[in-house]
C-alpha cells in the first residue's frame, strides 16, 4: 500500500505540478509528474470536487464542500 501523504505535502506536489502548466502552457503538461497530477486529483477531492467517472452522465453537482482531512 503507498504511503499516505501529509496535507502540507500533497499541496505541496498539487502546487508544483499547478507551477509548470501555470508557467509553461502546454509544454508544462508534458513536465508534471505522475505523483503532482495524484496531488492534483486529491487537493481538487479536498476541495470538493465531484469525480465523473469515464463514460458517466455529468451528475446535476459536481462540487461539494472543502473538508478538512481528519488526523
């Protein structure tokens, strides 16, 4: 089973992977790794963001609310 991350550190790795598209455009998609696109995934779920899965109808809401991960 893979280590769980610290929240610090999976914003950490969301803001790095953020950092390279932000910067580079579409050649910074090419740069993020495959831990900052998970961190990606996991900060925009934190933040209650409703996963649609392949072939799903898009659901009426598709946000929810930030919770804070509980320690």
């Amino acid at each position: 089973m893979p280590e769980r991350w610290e929240l610090h550190e999976m914003m950490q790795k969301a803001a790095r992977g953020l950092g390279k598209v932000d910067e580079l455009g579409p050649r910074g998609t090419t740069l993020v790794s495959q831990e900052e696109i998970e961190a990606m995934a996991g900060t925009l779920a934190l933040f209650g963001l409703v996963p649609i899965p392949p072939g799903a109808p898009v659901p009426e809401i598709i946000h929810g609310t930030f919770e804070e991960p509980q320690t």
